[in-house]
C-alpha cells in the first residue's frame, strides 16, 4: 500500500469558461494495481464525473490508451506502483481533440484506417466451405503485425499526425501492410490505393515515436519501411 | 478546445528536431552563397568587395560550424537511407550514437584542417 498524487487533466465541454486544468486526486495504491483500477477508485470514491474511456480492462480492447507521464500507454497494462513516481500525470492521447476529461476525438485515426480497406480482399471464394487456407511460415510473417488492438497509442504520439490530420497514421500504414503481407489476401493494389499521397506513407520522417509509443512492443516503422520498398518497387519496375 | 502537441523526446525524436534545423541551416546558407556569387555578375569590383566583407575570423568559425551541419544532415541521411533500405530499422538507437561518433570525427578533423588553413599562416 502507497498513497500516491494522481494529476489528472480535466475538461468539461459545457464549461468553456474554466478550460483545461489538472485536477489532483490522493490515492492509496495497493501493490499490483493497475493506473486503470487507480482511475476506476477515483471515479466510484472520490469524483463521479471523471470521464475516461474503458472496457476489456485487460489489454485487448484499445480503449483506455492515455498519456501517464508524459507517454502513451493502456491504463490497464500499466502497473500504477512500477511507473516508480510519487505523482502519476494523466493525460488525453496527443494531438487529438479532447471531448472530456481523457476522452478523445479518435475520428482522425479511423479514417486513416478505413482509407487502406483493413480488411481480407480476396478475388476467389474459399476453397472449401470452412476456411481459407495457410502454411505455417506464411501465417509466421503476420507475426508482429496482427497484434495491432488499434489503441492510437502509435499515431497519437507522431508529429506527422499532428501535423496533418489526415496522414494516415502509424496504426494504419501497419494494418495495410498486415493484409498485405497476408498470403490470403489478394487485394494488394486496393490497400495501397491511399497510401501514395501526401497523406499516406511519404508523411512518416522515421521519427520512430510511434515504436516507442506502442504498448504491445510492435515496429509500424518496420511495417512503413516495407511498404516504402514495395511502392518503389513497383513504380522502378 | 485543445490538442497536446508534445511528447517525450527520445534518440529519434532528437535526430529528427536536429535533421530538420541541420536543413533550415543549409537552405539559409544555400541563399546566402547564392547572394554572394550573384555579386560576380557586377564585375571583378563588386566581387572582390562582398569576399573582403566575409574575410575576418567570425565568418571563418561560422563555416567550420557549416560544416558540421553539412555533414550532421550527410551523416543522418545516410542512417535514414539506410533503414528506408529495410535495414536496420529496429537498430535505429545505436545506429544513431554510430552515426554521431562518426559524425564529430569527420568533423573535428575537417575543422582541423580548415582552422589551419585559416589562421595557422598568420601565426607564423
């Protein structure tokens, strides 16, 4: 047990007046508690109207990526007593309209992903009823590509992004190539129809936040890198 | 309404800020040799006058420091052809501390040389 200062941004859209400011909230923090159950004690103790996004509390949904200290990570994945603080800052994602509190606009981020089609195209039905199907060394190169949870940790964290809102994105320049690189899918030209534009893949200037954003430990960088050769590629011959 | 455009700096973020001053800087320069030249186009006066202008010490360190800055933005280009080659992508950290060290060799030796040239016939 360790009591400790949670400085939370808080920002009500019917009271413009007050704007943005940080809010301090004490809590006493039992070992092995998550930022995300810290969030939760405030919010049924102590303050009713922190608003924060939340669901599968256990990595999976995406919901709950938050700025904590200066850097994006899921509240649910991140032990509150290991972040090694006295005071936790808790912020909204970067460089996106927050609606409330730690609520953010992810409207940006999804149309950069609907703009690459992240689903599987393929020009032929299953060859049987049941599934489509693959080796083992094809479904191994999905391998760091699939465990996207599409939190916005990645893109929310790129200067690229908060230059344009329209830039694609880290997340989705990673979810393209990952149906690319599916042996399955068979839609390659349909995925990188956005991606040759000024807001697609040529915005990233391998700054690498989003590597360093990413919670689950996945390279988009990696990903841009190989979409690069393959745009190239095509276009040299 | 407000939209936080920070975040924590790391190597890369660092290597990126500096590319992009180390560009500002050479397309200042660019302009200024451009000036400079275009001074040739009013005769062997006009020329002589504008280089005796940029004939003393201060101009002289401030082109040791230009090519520092020519060679900090050679020097990360190369590190970024190199991963947009698919190389090296996920070594990127230490590929930048390389591509540093290589960086201030190269240039403490080229300012060596040039600082030599610069004053080592006057002192003697």
């Amino acid at each position: 047990m360790k009591k400790l200062t949670f400085k939370i941004n808080r920002y009500n859209p019917d009271d413009e007046r007050r704007g943005h400011f940080m809010q301090e909230y004490e809590v006493e923090v039992p070992s092995g508690h998550t930022v995300l159950d810290c969030l939760n004690d405030i919010k049924w103790n102590q303050d009713g109207t922190l608003t924060f996004r939340r669901s599968c509390r256990s990595g999976i949904c995406g919901s709950c990526a938050m700025t904590v200290n200066g850097v994006n990570m899921l509240a649910c994945e991140t032990q509150a007593l290991a972040l090694g603080t006295d005071t936790i800052t808790v912020e909204p994602l970067r460089g996106c309209e927050v609606l409330k509190d730690l609520v953010v606009s992810l409207e940006p981020l999804v149309n950069g992903l609907y703009a690459v089609k992240p689903y599987l195209i393929a020009d032929a039905p299953p060859p049987t009823d049941q599934e489509r199907f693959q080796s083992v060394e094809e479904r191994d190169k999905l391998d760091g590509l699939y465990e996207c949870i599409l939190c916005g940790a990645c893109t929310s964290s790129c200067p690229s992004f908060w230059a344009d809102k329209e830039y694609i994105g880290p997340h989705g320049l990673l979810k393209a190539y990952r149906f690319i690189a599916d042996s399955r899918d068979t839609g390659e030209q349909e995925h990188m129809e956005a991606l040759d534009d000024k807001h697609g893949l040529w915005r990233c200037h391998s700054i690498f936040n989003c590597v360093e954003a990413c919670p689950k430990d996945l390279n988009p960088t990696r990903a841009i890198v190989e979409l690069k050769k393959k745009l190239v590629k095509g276009k040299v011959g | 309404m407000r939209v936080i455009k920070h975040y924590r700096v790391h190597l890369g973020t660092f290597a990126w800020i500096l590319h992009r001053l180390s560009g500002l800087g050479l397309i200042f320069y660019l302009l200024l040799h451009i000036w400079v030249i275009g001074h040739l186009a009013g005769g062997k006066e006009s020329f002589n006058s504008i280089m005796e202008a940029f004939n003393n010490p201060l101009f002289k360190f401030l082109e040791i420091g230009l090519i520092g800055v020519i060679f900090y933005h050679l020097f990360n280009g190369i590190r970024l052809t190199i991963m947009d080659m698919g190389w090296l992508v996920e070594k990127q950290k230490p590929l930048f501390v390389i591509f540093v060290i290589v960086w201030l060799i190269s240039w403490f030796a080229v300012s060596g040389v040039m600082y030599m040239r610069f004053f080592g016939s006057a002192a003697g």
